[in-house]
C-alpha cells in the first residue's frame, strides 16, 4: 500500500499514519494489512536454521481461519510445522528454492494439490520485480528497526547480517509488515531496507537465533577427501587465465568450498594477485581474505558467520545487495554476470554435467537451488565439485534425477578421482593440461571407475503426481519432479 | 637395482575400507598398506583377509602399492607374506631387518611363492626397515644381498629404544643412521625413504624435517595423514626453475655432442658428465605430464 505524492494525503491522515506504524503484537499489524484468503504472502531465510518468524506467521494465520495461501519463500529449512497447514488447507501452494527433511518427504507423498515451484534465487528475484509473482504481503524478519520504518540485521541482539532477498520483496510486494526485535531509540545509522518500502513494524521478543546463521550447508572441513577436493579446485582456479589480478569469484558455503578458501587465499598472497570482488555467501574466510586485502570488496547477499555481521556492519567495503543485483537474469549488469569463477555443490552431475542439486537418490528432497543455475550461467567459468560417490551412491550419473542447472553452463567438474572438463570448454582443458599437479580425465572415464566400485544401483523412480516443478532462471520449465505413488 | 619417484609413501591401516578405497585420490607416490603396527593383534587377520580383497578388486590409477607385513619374526609375517605376494603389489616393506641372511631368505621365499602366482620372479621388490643398531651397521651387506632390494627405510621409534635412548626434536640421536641409511643408499642407487613425522597437525615442522632429510639425501619419507603429503612431495620436487635448468643442460650437451665439443658451460658453471646425468634424471622424474586418461 505505497502512496506516493504528497498531494493524496491530507494533513490528518499523514499524522494518523505515523501514529500507527510500530506495534507491538504481530496479530494487529496482521489485521491492520487486511490479509485475505488466496493472498500470496512472501518470508526469507536469512535466519536460516534459527528462523522463528514463518512458523509464528502461519500459526497465527491459520488461528484466524485465512484459507489457500500462496507462499513464496526463499528456502524451507527447518519448518515441518506447515505439513499441518498445507493438510487444512490453509496453504494452497510453495514457492522455494530449496526443500528438505519431514516437511520434503510429505510433500513427496502428494498432500499439496498444486506441486511446489523450485526457482533460484536469480530466478525468484526476476520473478517477483517483473510481476510474475505478485506478493501481496512480504513478512521481513529483522533484528532492529527505527521510529521511522528502516530496518537492518546488523544492530540489536539477534542479528542474521544481510537481507539482501528480502530487498526484492520489500521494493515490490503491496505491503511490508516487518517485524524486528528492537526498536532503535534514534534513527537507524545503517538503513538495510529504507523506510520507504516498509508499512508496518511489528516489534516481538525474539525474532531469531542468530548462532544458527551459520548451520545447515555448512559444514566443519575436516574431511580428509573433501580437502583434497578443495585442493584440486585450487589448482585448477589458480592455473586458468582468469585467475589475475581483478579476478572476482563466489565459493559458497559447502565443505568444500570452504577449503577452497584457504588454498586460494595461500596462491593469490604467493602469486600476489589481488582480486576485484567475492559474491554471494559470506563466510569467516571471505571476511579476511577482505581484511587481508586480497580482494577489493564482498557483495554480500546473505551471511553465514558472526564475524561476516561484523565486517558488514563496520566495513564499506562489504556490501549488502539486493537478490536482483546479485543473480537476476532480467538484469543485465546482476554481478553473476561479472564473476570469473564460481565453486559450486551437487548431489549429481551426469555425463552431459547437467547437475541436480535438490532431489537425493532416493527421490528425497535434499537441498536448494540457491544462486546456482543464475552463477553457472554468468560466470566465465563454472566448476562444480562433488565427491565421486557419497556413502555407496555415485555422483556421476548417466542422468541426473531432476535438472536444476543445464550442463551447458557448467565448465569443470572436480572430484576426489579426477578434473574433467566439459567437451564445449576446450579452451579450459589447454590451459589446465599445463598443470600437471591435475589429474585430467574425461567424465565417462571417472563414472566407469565410481560404478566399477559401487555398482550401479538401481533407480528409484516414483510414479505418483507432479510433486515440483523445477523452473530455469528466466522462469521457463526445466524440469519436472515425481512423488510417491499412494 | 632401481631408483623410482618415490617422494611420499602414505601409511593406510589395511583395516580400514573408507580409508583405503580413497587412499590414492591424495597424490602419494606409494600408498604403503599397513599389516603392522598400526593393526591390534586381534585385528590381523581380518586386516590381511580386507586387504587381499581390495588389491584384487580396486583401482588406485595406477599409483605404486606398496605392503608392510609383521616381521617373519612374529606368527603373522610369513602368512602374510603367503597371502600379499600372489595379488603382486610394487613393494613390500619388511620391518626389522637388520643382516643380509634374512634378505636373503626372503628373496628366496618371494621368488618361490611369485613363481607359484605366475608372476615375472623378481617382479616383487623389497624395502627394508632399519630399526635396530645391528641393523645400521650391517647395511651395505644388507643392500648388497638381493637385487629386488629397492628402497631402504628408517624406523626410528624401534631403533631408539633399541639404543636405549629417546627421540628429540632435533633429532641429532639419529644423525648418523640417517646419513648412512642415505649414504648406502645412494651408493647403490636405490631410494632412501624417511621415517614418518608424527605430529600430522604441525605442518611447519614437518616441512623443516623434510628439508633436512632431503638435505642428507633421502630421497622421499613416509607420512601418516593425507595433509602431509603435498608439503612432503613439494620438498622433493624439484623447483621449475632447476626443471628449466636441467632441460638447458641436457640441450647444451646434445648440442655440443653434436658439434663435437667437450666440456661446456652453462650458467657460467661447468656441466661435467654427473651434472649431465643428474639434469636428464631430473628431467624424466620431474617434467610435466601431460595426460589424459
């Protein structure tokens, strides 16, 4: 409900709205944004596992009676609370990038009448600021906001960092109701999302649990094999014409990725090459290699670790930025575009290194989307990493389970048995064929040696309904994902 | 008599299947399975019984393999012995050793057992662990005794107790066998492997033990954890620059060969015939692969 242009108000209702911005339980600013069945209501997951604002939300909605609720969430984490929702109809339809755990497994037995939309975070962003997906009320979760409406989640007690996927929906969605844990008793030295953008603050007692900022894909590198992995990542980085000075990179936040960190920062301090800019995540690594003066600067679109708070708060050279800014595909100068290199996961890569990042082999729903569709497509190069099989289950597959990101944007794969390069990339191979610290083989090669130890297993396919579907980046169909026959 | 690339030879307990079925994705030149110290006594068997079913079945992309059975002195080493040499690792490493008789009975007992397997007699090579004081002194005889001896190795921890004397940091204790174990080694063109750096957290130390190994002339070491292996291959490897060195040296002399000069100079350094020799040896242990497999 934005009313731009001072001449729609009068003078009394100016004084009205200012009276009534801030209240202090999350029920009435519910009522007051006129919430109806069938409306689309949007949340984030800055908080990642220590999200209490979703489930607090829903609850309250479903205690009201609203009804057929679209949800559009950046990712579902630790919220198996809404299976009881979605069976009382309370919500109708998902928007995520990522599912998992018990709330995964009974959306694969088929108790949601339309199936689940998968978009990527680029993708989510394109869809929400073109108006494909129209948010009519975007819940932002946030540690402190001001008299005035600006809020951040840098400053007060329980702070998550960035918010850079709630940007997006506060710009478009019809009404913002933030709901914060402090209200600042001056204005707001760091202003995240302006007030502008923001229609109602709702203050509560705890919003999130910020030492749960840094769980889930994060994982202690400890793992001998996954370091070894990271190494090679390394090796191939540091031996590609890209790696030079003003180079920029995203590594994410996978085990491995986290390793390639430190190696990367050991080659960039001996080769002294200073980069331009580190995307995406943020990390305790990314934070010093900053500090270290390796790179120039950090595009921060969500932080995982309290010194990343940190440095976002107090350095101008870590920069919170919006999903659109980040990875939209409708925008032509998103910072994907501008990356060199991007370090990514999958649970499956397949011979055409099209890779599945969100259904496990059992057809479970393991994992998001996240940014990597919009990153393999923009970075110069792509480099996915995975360990050959995990447990007994091969990586690399003759073809991957559900299509999240096409094999055509993916340049390198990296695994504990081998590099092989994407056939389209032969430029890349030159150039890597120069070090020989990198065992190159080719794909075909490295799944004949993970299925002569595994064994091929035997696929499970369901039969039952359309349970997701996958959409690209620009929104199109890429995929479709099968639940369970009942 | 031979003398291959074997920088880093990587201990993996042969009872452990994750360890194993990864041990080669580390860039180790040897993986070096362990029937020894690492394994209980309760656990030989089943340690040789795991270990004979995955050198029959995995791929280690053709990285040497290497075995250390109980020493023939112990009710383990001659079963495993009988168990190892029909699968025909690389190398079997043999633990206190210290006279050429038993060398020479081993040599014996390998080559009968690799003519009951079909293999190529003389196929199997051995490294011998150096871990008493009658050991250091006999090993020239001990080297001289069989051609299948390829690498000789130190066991420090035996060998200190068995002087009675204890391990420091600095490692003086072991100077001369060290230098001998290099020495010996070299006269006969063989490879002189390090014994192990246990603190595998303390990566500095180990690189400074490693330069000084390197510098007495050993010729690779042995490693206990996966994160020891790239410093340990890093230290004996040879900069790009002495590669670069080398490769000028070898294409001086052919020139000059061909030219029919004699001694020449490079770098405003005589190149003599062990010069020459050394340059081609770095070349063919050191230049860059360039494969695709």
């Amino acid at each position: 409900m934005h009313n731009y242009g001072y001449n729609l108000f009068q003078k009394k209702d100016i004084l009205k709205n200012q009276e009534s911005i801030i209240f202090k339980n999350l029920s009435e600013a519910i009522e007051r944004s006129e919430i109806k069945d069938g409306m689309t209501i949007s949340f984030h997951h800055h908080y990642r596992d220590g999200d209490l604002l979703l489930n607090m939300v829903m609850d309250l909605l479903a205690e009201k009676g609203l009804k057929d609720l679209i949800l559009v969430v950046t990712s579902l984490r630790n919220h198996h609370k809404l299976g009881n929702h979605i069976k009382n109809g309370v919500i109708n339809k998902i928007y995520t990038t990522g599912l998992r755990g018990k709330l995964g497994k009974l959306i694969k037995k088929g108790i949601m009448d339309h199936p689940v939309v998968f978009y990527s975070h680029g993708g989510r962003a394109a869809a929400i600021a073109s108006g494909r997906i129209k948010v009519d009320i975007a819940f932002i979760a946030a540690s402190i906001a001001d008299q005035f409406g600006n809020i951040n989640g840098v400053l007060g007690k329980s702070i998550c960092g960035s918010l850079g996927y709630a940007k997006v929906d506060a710009t478009y969605a019809k009404t913002v109701i933030a709901v914060v844990e402090k209200i600042a008793s001056r204005p707001l030295e760091i202003v995240s999302i302006p007030q502008k953008h923001v229609d109602y603050i709702v203050q509560i007692d705890k919003i999130g649990e910020s030492n749960k900022i840094a769980t889930g894909s994060l994982r202690q590198q400890s793992n001998t094999r996954d370091l070894s992995i990271a190494r090679q990542v390394a090796e191939v980085i540091i031996s590609l014409e890209n790696f030079k000075d003003g180079y920029s990179l995203q590594t994410g936040s996978g085990s491995i990725s986290l390793g390639v960190n430190s190696f990367i920062e050991n080659f960039m301090i001996n080769k002294k090459i200073k980069g331009n800019f580190l995307l995406g995540g943020v990390t305790a690594d990314h934070v010093n290699m900053l500090k270290k003066g390796l790179f120039n600067k950090i595009y921060d679109t969500q932080t995982f670790h309290p010194d990343a708070i940190e440095s976002l708060k107090n350095n101008v050279h870590h920069q919170e930025i919006d999903a659109v800014t980040y990875a939209s595909p409708f925008n032509k100068r998103a910072l994907v575009n501008y990356l060199d290199f991007v370090v990514l996961s999958a649970l499956e890569i397949d011979l055409n290194f099209n890779v599945n990042v969100l259904t496990a082999a059992n057809g479970d729903f393991y994992g998001a989307i996240g940014g990597h569709s919009d990153t393999a497509a923009g970075a110069k190069v792509s480099i996915v990493t995975a360990p050959s099989y995990r447990g007994r289950i091969p990586s690399i597959t003759e073809q991957v389970k559900t299509i999240v990101t096409p094999g055509h944007t993916i340049d390198i794969l990296v695994t504990e048995r081998g590099v092989a390069v994407n056939p389209a990339r032969k430029d890349l191979l030159d150039q890597l064929k120069t070090n020989s610290k990198i065992n190159l083989k080719k794909i075909n090669r490295i799944y004949d040696e993970v299925i002569e130890l595994t064994g091929k297993p035997e696929e499970v396919n369901h039969t039952g309904k359309v349970v997701g579907l996958v959409e690209y980046r620009d929104g199109s169909l890429i995929d479709v994902i099968y639940g369970e026959e009942l | 008599m031979n003398n291959k690339l074997r920088r880093s030879m990587l201990y993996i307990p042969a009872n452990n299947p994750a360890m194993i079925q990864d041990a080669f994705i580390y860039g180790a030149d040897t993986i070096l399975f362990d029937l020894e110290d690492s394994i209980a006594i309760s656990e030989k068997d089943a340690a040789r019984e795991l270990l004979i079913e995955a050198l029959n079945s995995l791929n280690f992309n053709n990285t040497e393999i290497a075995v250390r059975i109980n020493s023939l002195d112990s009710k383990f080493g001659l079963k495993d012995l009988k168990s190892i040499v029909p699968i025909g690792p690389d190398i079997i490493r043999i633990p206190k050793i210290e006279t050429k008789e038993q060398i020479i009975k081993i040599d014996k007992l390998i080559t009968k057992l690799e003519r009951k397997a079909n293999l190529q007699p003389g196929f199997i090579e051995i490294m011998a662990m150096i871990e008493t004081a009658k050991g250091v002194l006999n090993l020239e005889k001990i080297v001289a005794s069989s051609e299948r001896l390829s690498a000789l190795t130190l066991g420090a921890e035996d060998l200190t107790t068995d002087m009675g004397i204890k391990r420091t940091s600095l490692g003086r204790e072991l100077f001369l066998t060290r230098s001998k174990i290099a020495l010996v080694a070299a006269a006969y063109k063989i490879n002189a492997i390090d014994t192990v750096f246990s603190d595998f957290n303390d990566l500095n130390g180990l690189k400074k033990e490693t330069l000084q190994s390197k510098e007495l002339g050993f010729t690779g070491k042995a490693v206990i954890h996966p994160r020891q292996v790239d410093i340990v291959n890093h230290v004996f490897t040879p900069s790009q620059e002495e590669i670069e060195d080398a490769k000028e040296i070898v294409r001086q002399a052919s020139q000059a060969e061909e030219f029919g000069k004699g001694v020449i100079a490079v770098k405003g350094k005589m190149v003599d015939l062990p010069i020459l020799n050394r340059a081609k040896e770095i070349i063919n242990k050191y230049e860059k692969r360039e494969v695709i497999k």
